[in-house]
C-alpha cells in the first residue's frame, strides 16, 4: 500500500511541476485577452471534473478499507483548488470550503472507524484530524474576511 501512495504523490509532482514549467514558460503565442481567458476557463473545468472523478475513486477505497489516507488527501488537495478556481464570488467559495469541511470530517470518520477495526493505524486517525482542522480554519479565515 505504502509504494501505491508514493507513486500517486509522484504523479502528483509530476504534474504539478508540468504544469508549472508551462504556466513560467508561456505558451508562446499571442492569444487574444478574450481567446486566453476562454482556454483557462475550459483548463479549470477540466481540472475541475478529473478531480471530481478522482476524489470518490480513492475514497471508496479508504472505506472499503484498502486505501491509503494519504491518497484521499491527495486527491481531496487536488479537488479543494479545482472547485475555488471556478468560484466566481466569496459566497461559493464559502460554499466549497463548507462541502469541504464536510467531506475532511466524512474521511476522518471512516479513518477512525478503520482505526478502531485494526484496519488503519492510530497516527492516520491524527492525520485525518489535523487535516480536517486545516480545512476548517481555511473556511474561518475566509468568513471572517
């Protein structure tokens, strides 16, 4: 399990990294502002529905007690970004944020059941916590703005 979780963190990176490399290195033409504007938005969607895909993939594992935690946060990480890039107002992004709380205490749930049923460890239980109180406190900052 644990060489699964390295290879999605890679994958991860790796596209990260390409995705950076072509955001600093620019597509070397010159759209329009209109044309530009039009592809990120077809770009955030797009993102938007992989990760949407992904995210219940890999938790339906953890609940059936074959996944790996860090690859729901993965995976989780990859969808928060994705719904608040497409957000056009502070109200949907509140309500992205509050999904997301819901979703980080739904995995923290199903990690605790795990630990409880010698599934899981007792630190992934903490890492659930901790990061459930991460996305909690990213909600706060923003209603408190």
């Amino acid at each position: 399990m644990y060489k699964r979780g390295v290879r999605v963190a890679a994958m991860l990176a790796v596209l990260a990294a390409g995705a950076t490399w072509y955001c600093l290195s620019g597509p070397g033409r010159a759209w329009s502002a209109d044309a530009k504007e039009g592809r990120m938005q077809e770009l955030l969607k797009e993102r938007l529905g992989a990760a949407t895909e992904l995210y219940p993939t890999v938790l339906q594992g953890l609940v059936g007690g074959t996944g790996v935690l860090e690859e729901v946060h993965a995976a989780h990480q990859a969808l928060l970004p994705a719904r608040l890039d497409v957000c056009g107002t502070d109200d949907e992004r509140i309500a992205a944020l509050e999904r997301a709380v819901g979703e980080a205490k739904k995995q923290e749930d199903i990690v605790t059941r795990n630990v409880k049923q010698g599934i899981e460890k007792s630190v992934d239980a903490l890492k659930a916590k901790v990061y459930r109180l991460e996305t909690e406190i990213a909600l706060k900052r923003l209603t408190e703005k």
